[in-house]
C-alpha cells in the first residue's frame, strides 16, 4: 500500500507559480488550494520512503 506524506504551505499571490514548482522540484503534487483564515493555503503530498 502506497503511503504518503503531505505538507500544507501558504501561498502568496504574486509568487504561487514560484512556491508550487519549488516544491514540485521536491517532488510534492499539489491536492488542493483551500482559502483559510490566515490566506491562501496549498495542500501537497508525496509518496513517503
């Protein structure tokens, strides 16, 4: 069974390409972007191992 492991990142407006494709470089997929109380925040996951 494959197991991930995930990292929740803020996101800044002028710099979202940016943020993702540093952390896609890590291989991290992004899942979702939600709207929290703190700004926009990114859901990402990698496989774990």
């Amino acid at each position: 069974m494959q197991k991930w492991e995930y990292v929740t990142v803020p996101l800044i407006e002028h710099a979202t390409q940016e943020i993702l494709n540093n952390w896609g470089e890590d291989g991290y997929e992004l899942v979702t972007v939600l709207q929290g109380p703190q700004g926009i925040v990114a859901y990402l996951k990698r496989p774990k191992g």
